[in-house]
C-alpha cells in the first residue's frame, strides 16, 4: 500500500515476437489499453503498474520478447487443431480406398499398413495438441526459460518472489479462415497456475514440467483492447464464469468488468462489483 492508499496490480508484460513487440508500440496500443484500464481500476484505488524495473528499451526488449523468430500462436480456437484433423481423416479416407485395390503387391500393402500406423500415432498427438491447444505448455516452457536466463530478470529473482507480478502475454492467437466449430471466439485467456493433474498429464506424456508454474493471462492483439487487458486481469481474484453456454454473458450485471456485454463500454461505465474488489486485493500479484 501507498500513502495515497492506492494499491498496485504488479504486472509484467511479454510478448511472443518482436511483431507483437512492435504492434503494441505503434499508436501506443499498450499505452492506451494501460491508460483506460487504469480510468476503470483507478475508481476502486487501484493502479496497474507495468514496469518490473525501470523503462529501458533494450533491456525491455531482451527481457521481455520471447522469440526473434516468429514467435509461438496460441490455438485457443482450436482453428489449427481442426483444420489438421480435418486434413487427418482426407488422409485416412485416401488410404482406405488404396487398401480395397485387390491388386496391391504384398509390399505395397505392407507400405499402406505402414502409413496407417502413421496415422494412428498423429491421432493419439492430436489428443495432446487439443488438451494444450491454449499454449499452456509451450508459453510455460519459454517463460520458464526466459526467467532463467535473462540477466535483468535474474537480478531480481529474490524481489519476484516476495513481491510477485501477474505475467501477460500479448501474442497473436492462431485464426484461420475455417473457424473450428468449438471455436469461442476468445481474444484473453487467465491460465490459472500449474496444476497437480496437469503435472502429472506432462509426466505421462513424458515431457519436462516447465519451470514457470504461476497463473498467467494471454491477449491476442488483433483483437484486444483495455477491456481485455482489465477483464482478464480481474479474472486473477479466482472468478470463474458461469459454465453455461454464453456464461461470459450472464455472468453478473452487463456493466461489470466480467460480463462480455461490457467489453464496448466507457472505462468509467465499467463496474467492479464489492465482493470481486476485495477477493482482487488479495490476489497474490496486488499490494
Ligand atoms: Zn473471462
């Protein structure tokens, strides 16, 4: 707390390539999502601050963007996972209609059989392509390494860990234009921290538990705005939306922060109900 009894949501901002890096600074989108997130949050005295360490470009830009490369695409839609499923079955359809051939050599079935196997061992990744379509895993993994390695964020390990920040990572959602039909449409995403079954999910399929197993919020930045940035934020006091089909839209008055109906009003329109603020100023990234 501060004098002026304003208390800080503590957040660090990364971003997936240096695309993503470069779109949130032209026009100040960063800037101005901070700026109306902070008009909503400031009416209950709370002030985001997105600065672990004092503004320096570079030392931003070597902290805080993941990849050079093009960086890692959430498949929160699960558009990717469809269209390579849809791409799956086409192939099992062409080699069933090669198996009828009564022609066929006895190498040339075997060759067949092979490829089958082949598809059966893509169907069972499918399974975990879908359950980490979000980009848990990966996001994880590279958060994980990045903390690890990154001199600036070494240096202040010690200070992370007394006073933590809610991670954000602004990224670019895959989207493509066979939208899945599980499709939700969805532009944020709070990841809640590293579960037990989900360890134990890593370990069956025998890849490494990632370091880096604190909750963490993703925004895809075609489509966000300061509403994304706040709503999501706000989702780190534990709320969870009604389970119901169109939950985000039921989900309290229209005017607050977690109601989708929300998401095109005025910052100073935008509500934060009592309960939600107190169970927020006891998250575990606002002091
Ligand atoms: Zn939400």
């Amino acid at each position: 707390m501060t004098i002026m009894g304003k208390r800080e949501i503590r957040i660090s901002i990364f971003y997936t390539d240096l695309y993503v890096w470069d779109f949130m600074r032209r026009k100040a989108f960063l800037e101005s999502f901070l700026k109306q997130a902070n008009d909503f949050y400031g009416k209950y005295k709370l002030r985001i601050d997105p600065f672990p360490f004092p503004w320096d470009y570079t030392l931003y830009k070597n902290a805080f963007v993941l990849s050079t490369g093009k960086g890692f695409q959430p498949d929160v839609n699960q558009d990717q996972l469809a269209a390579d499923m849809r791409a799956d079955t086409a192939d099992r359809a062409a080699l069933q209609q090669k198996l009828a051939d009564p022609n066929l050599t006895v190498g040339e079935r075997a060759e067949l059989v092979r490829q089958g196997q082949e598809l059966d061992k893509r169907a069972q990744g499918r399974i975990w392509q879908g359950s980490t379509s979000n980009g848990e895993y990966d996001l994880r993994l590279a958060l994980g390494k990045r903390f690890a390695s990154d001199k600036t964020l070494k240096s202040r390990e010690a200070e992370f860990r007394k006073t933590p920040r809610l991670v954000i990572v602004f990224c670019e959602f895959v989207s493509l234009q066979v939208h899945s039909q599980t499709s939700l449409d969805a532009i944020g995403m709070y990841i809640d921290a590293l579960s037990q079954s989900e360890r134990k999910r890593y370990a069956a399929y025998k890849k490494p538990v990632p370091a880096f197993e604190q909750s963490f919020v993703i925004i895809d930045i075609s489509g966000a705005s300061w509403h994304t940035l706040a709503h999501e934020i706000a989702h780190g006091n534990g709320h969870a939306h009604p389970t119901s089909s169109y939950g985000g839209y039921y989900d309290g008055p229209q005017e607050s922060i977690y109601n989708y109906f929300s998401s095109g009003m005025d910052p100073s329109k935008v509500v934060l109900e009592d309960a939600d603020l107190k169970s927020l100023e006891n998250a575990y990234f606002v002091r």
